[in-house]
C-alpha cells in the first residue's frame, strides 16, 4: 500500500514551486508595509518627524552655522538631520517584531520554506521605504529652508542614509529576536543611540575648529557615524572625492554586511 | 530509553512499521533546553530519547500530559528546533540536513496563534501561501474553501483580534493546511473548540486522510479525541515514548477488560477470585462481595468462567464487564491518570 515517500510523491497536489528570495522578500514587506501604512499614527507620525526637525531646531541653525564656519547652514545641518533620522527611525524597528514573535508570526513565517534573510530583509524594507519618503521630504522642506545641494549629492547622501537604515533596522531586529523583550530592548538601544548620536557629531560637529577637547575628538574618531555623517555632508556640498566620503561608504556597506548577516543569523536560529 | 526495551510489550510496532517506509523517521531523537538560573546552569531534558516511525496516510496521535515534550517533539520534526542528539527524517529528508526540503513538504500548526493581530484574516492565510511557493489564486482559492469547511465564512476580512478564540484557532488551522501538504502537523489543534466544532475538525482530519491521502501527526491531551480519529498513537511521558500502537490494541495490550463480579454470598468471594486468577486474570480485587480483576480479551474467557464458577457453586448476583478505556492505558504506562480531575 505504501508508496516511496520520494519528492515527487510528497509534494503537495497543488503543484508549487520552490520559493525564491526576491518573491519571498517581496511577499514579506507587502505584508509588513500594508500593517504599516493601515496604521495612521505611523503614517502620521513618520511624516511630521522630519517638518518638526526642520521648523523647531532649524531657526536655530543659522546664527550657529556662522560660530562652527559653515558656509550653508542647512547644507551643514541637514546631512545630520538625516544621519539621526536613519539611525533612531531603524533602531526602533525591531519594536513591532517582538510582538509578532509573542503572537507566533515568526514561528509561522520559520516553519515555511522562505529563506530567512528575506524575512529579515522583507521587514526592513518597509523601515527603509519610511526612512526614504522621510529623507525626501526633509530635503525638500530645507529647500524652502534655503539648502543648496546638486542631485548627484543629494542622491549619494540620501543613498548612504538609506543602507545605514538598512544596517540599523536589521540589528534592531536582530536585537529584538534575542531579547523578545521591549523592556529590555528599550533601555539597550537608548544606551547604543544616545553615544552614538552624541559623539559622531550629528548635530554639532566634533572637531577641534568646535571647539572640542582633544580627548573628545579622539574618542569621537572612534564613531563610524562620524565618517557617515561627514560623509553626506561631503556628498551635499559635491566634495566627492574626499576621505571622508571613502570612509563612509565603506563604514555604510560594512556596518549593513554586518546588520544583515547578524539579523540573518537571528531568524535562522532556533528558539527564535 | 531502557524503559522501552525493558517493556518489550509495550512496543510492538517498531518491528512492524520498520519494514514499511515512514514518512516521519526518528531516533534516539532528543532535545536538551540549556537555560540560566542565576550563577547556575540550568538543564531541562525536554525529550529524552524518541523513536517513532510514521506512514503515510496515518492520523497519529501524540498523546501526553502537559510538559511532556511533545511541541519540543513536534517543534524538532518540524526544523524549528535542533535536535540535541539523535535524527529524524521526514518527507525523505534529514531534518538537520535539508531542513528547507522538509519545510517545502510539511503544514505546522502550532499550539500558539500563527497571525497577527492587526492583520486581516484572508491575508494572513494567503501570504502563508505564497511563502509555501504556490500562486496567489491558488492560496486564495485553498483559503476561501478552508474558510468555508472550518466554519469561517464570512471572516475573511476579519481582523484576528476580532475574532473568537475558536475561530482563531481554526483560522491557525487554515494557514497551516493552505498549501495542501502532504504531511501536516498539528499540535493540540481542538484546544479551545466547542464540541460542535470541535467534531467539524476532526472529520476534516479524518477527510485529509481519507479523501487527499495526506498524513497527519497531531498532539492532544483529550483521550476521546486520540480514540475517535487516530489510527495509531503514541504515549509520551517525561520525555519518552511508553506506549505505541492502535487504540485498541492498546487497550487491549496494556490494560485487558474489567470484569466485574457481584456475588450473593460474600464469603464466597475467594473462590471467585481463584476461578477469575485461573482464567487467566491480574490478582483479583476483592471488596465485600464484589470482585474484580482484568482479564485480556473477556469475551473468549467469559464463557469458561461461568462455567467454572457454577461448577464450584458460586452463585452470581451480576457480572458486568468494561472495555479498558485509554485512560485505563494511560494509568498503567505513566501512573497518572489523565481524565479531568483525576
Ligand atoms: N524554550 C524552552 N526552554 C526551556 N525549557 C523548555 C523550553 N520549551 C519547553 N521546555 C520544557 O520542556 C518540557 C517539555 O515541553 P513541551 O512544550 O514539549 O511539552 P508539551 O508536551 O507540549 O506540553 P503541553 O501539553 O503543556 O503543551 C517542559 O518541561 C518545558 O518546561
Ligand atoms: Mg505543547
């Protein structure tokens, strides 16, 4: 009676196909992005961060611009703006996956064929679809504002921005699969983003024309936000060619190698 | 694992099954949950040793009480776990070795929810689709007929948090069957049903297998329902497989029928209980004038025992016997009962 469970005769009547990595990833973030965009405090919410940054702190960039020697303040600014935005937008992240690992989604989404880098790379699609309609909108809004930019910039900055959400969403997902706890999660990437954000100079520039104490420097040389925030500001002022903007990429493309492998890692786990 | 060997009895399958070829293959197969506790290391042997073997078109039952290691059981053959020791193979795959070859050809249904939320009912089941590989109009076409065999109309468009426990747990059941696998497993799929829906549930099973060929390899705790729809099942405790067989062997192997004997003369009962012995019985109890034992197959003894007690004068009042039920089965291969408030 029994038949060679061969795979032929174990696949299902229905005929499927094996699954590849752009289709699942693609069926991973349409899910993800239609649970987003039917929530109207994300929708909302994601939109007025980058017009509160630029109409709250921008009135106080200008007679600041003159004291560190910027040319343009907002051309100065703005890459920081968006260097902030990437990392505390995808950092973030990892939040809504906990709760989808507590009700038993990850569980359903690991039991299927799908390859487990997409769904990683499907979730973090949506943060980087968010984090490109916000940088967008921020430079447009500082256009008004008075930034001046050529596109190639424009596009290289916001190119770097977006793979360093790419890096910071996955590591946030990454660390929300490990702990499965938003009450430890919080607390560990307030203490990851907080040095972060305050020693790569995101908002004011550590350098010794700042003003900045030697060891301040040193330790802020340290930051591979540093170089990424340098980096777009290059890229905004069309100096393309400088240090800084080799550092970043190359600082941008490792730091998202590495987010992607780790978070990779994470879904392949078990007990995840 | 001597435990099983030590109850030869208790396993008589294995040499049966092992000449037909499984769809479900372990061995030795166990899983060791390394945890902390402080300074401490701490260690949960979860499944200590399991051999099973399972066929096609089985509905197998894993039956055990809480914490007896049957999702860690279930969460291995389905790859989300790894094996401590021991090997499994499923669908003709290693489940360590070709784990995505496993997964392309088994359903999982969890013991806990599998949608979001927030999500919207129809959706959940046709992503769950597509993930398996099959197209959008098979996944929705799949869906919609499960929808309307579970009880699910018009939920289609629901969101799951607005839905009644049962219906999300038949909603569960929905994205596990939704690209028709030919191996499903269930893990305690009726928790939480009403008995309606629960008898709805366990025709589809029985459908699955009857009408598609599928397997079917489910976890409960409910003795009836292990009787009602399972060919086989397999009795875990503490990590260890006891009991495999039929439901009926089962009973029969481990438990025999109750014969009950009520006399009119209670100082008589000593007797009875050698004539009960003598055909063949477990040691007689004896309570004022009724006596009991457990005899394996009643009905081929009961006969000579009339006639073996009339032959010594013992008169009877009335006799009564009980076919062993798989709680009796279950109290004599673990020692706990597992009928509700026993
Ligand atoms: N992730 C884990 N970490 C540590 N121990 C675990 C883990 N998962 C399960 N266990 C332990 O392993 C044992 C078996 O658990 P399992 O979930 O397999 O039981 P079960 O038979 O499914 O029980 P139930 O009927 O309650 O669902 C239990 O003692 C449980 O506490
Ligand atoms: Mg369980």
């Amino acid at each position: 009676m029994t038949t060679t469970p061969t795979a032929s005769a174990v696949t299902t009547a229905t005929g499927k196909r094996r699954s590849s990595f752009w289709h699942d990833t693609f069926v991973i973030f349409r899910r993800q992005f239609r649970l987003a965009v039917r929530n109207p405090a994300w929708v909302i919410i994601g939109l007025l961060q980058p017009v509160l940054y630029l109409v709250l702190f921008g009135p106080l960039l200008e007679p600041l611009a003159g004291a560190i020697g910027a040319e343009n303040a907002y051309t100065f600014f703005v890459p920081g703006l968006l260097v902030q935005l990437g990392i505390f937008g995808a950092f973030f992240a990892g939040f809504s996956l906990i709760s989808e690992w507590r009700s038993g989604v990850v569980e359903a989404e690991r039991v299927t064929p799908a390859s487990r880098t997409a769904l990683l790379v499907g979730r973090v699609l949506r943060d980087v679809v968010q984090l490109f309609v916000q940088g967008v909108v921020l430079i447009v809004l500082s256009f008004a504002f008075g930034l001046r930019a050529s596109p190639g910039g424009l596009l290289l900055g916001l190119l770097i921005v977006v793979l360093l959400g790419v890096a910071c969403a996955s590591a946030s997902n990454a660390l929300a699969l490990t702990t499965k706890s938003e009450d430890v999660m919080a607390p560990l990437i307030n203490s990851i983003a907080l040095p972060v954000l305050l020693l790569s100079g995101i908002l004011l520039p550590i350098s010794a024309r700042s003003g900045a104490p030697d060891w301040l420097v040193t330790l802020s040389d340290f930051m591979p936000t540093k170089y990424i925030v340098n980096a777009v500001r290059d890229a905004f002022a069309s100096d393309f060619t400088t240090a800084n903007v080799l550092w970043g990429v190359l600082w941008t493309i490792g730091l998202t190698a590495l987010a992607v492998w780790a978070g990779t890692r994470t879904f392949r786990r078990e007990n995840s | 694992m001597n435990r099983r060997t030590d109850n030869g009895t208790l396993w008589p399958v294995a040499a049966r099954w092992e000449d037909l070829v499984a769809i479900i293959e372990a061995r030795a197969l166990a899983r060791t949950f390394t945890g902390r506790k402080g300074r401490e290391k701490t260690e949960v042997v979860a499944v200590a040793g399991v051999d099973l073997s399972v066929d096609e078109g089985e509905i197998v039952g894993f039956l055990g009480p809480n914490g007896a290691g049957k999702t860690t059981t279930l969460r291995m053959l389905t790859t989300l776990l790894r094996p401590t020791s021991g090997t499994a193979t499923v669908a003709g795959f290693d489940v360590a070795r070709d784990p995505v070859e496993v997964r392309q050809r088994i359903g999982y249904v969890s013991q806990s929810g599998s949608t979001s939320p927030e999500a919207r009912a129809g959706e959940e089941v046709v992503d769950h689709g597509l993930l398996y590989g099959i197209s959008k109009a098979q996944a929705e076409a799949r869906g919609r007929e499960l929808f309307e065999q579970l009880d699910l109309d018009g939920l289609w468009e629901r969101q799951p948090k607005a839905m009644s426990g049962g219906q999300r747990r038949r909603l569960d059941i929905a994205m596990g069957l939704v690209h028709d696998p030919s191996l499903v497993f269930l893990d305690e799929p009726t928790t939480g049903l009403d008995p309606q829906a629960r008898a709805n549930l366990w025709e589809h099973i029985a459908d699955l297998r009857d009408k598609r060929g599928r397997t079917v390899f489910l976890t409960t705790h409910y003795l009836d329902e292990a009787d009602a729809l399972c060919d086989r099942i397999l009795v875990i405790d503490q990590g260890m497989i006891v009991a495999s067989n039929t439901p009926d062997a089962l009973k029969r192997e481990v438990s025999g029928d109750l014969i009950m004997l009520e006399l009119v003369d209670p100082s008589r009962a000593g007797d009875a209980a050698e004539r009960l012995k003598a055909a063949g019985s477990t040691e007689p109890e004896i309570d004022g004038a009724s006596v009991q034992a457990r005899v394996p197959g009643a009905g081929s003894v009961l006969a000579g025992l009339l006639r073996s007690l009339d032959s010594v004068g013992v008169e009877l009042a009335s006799i009564d016997v009980r076919r062993p039920t798989l709680d009796d089965v279950f109290l004599t291969v673990t020692g706990r009962s597992l009928r509700e408030g026993a």
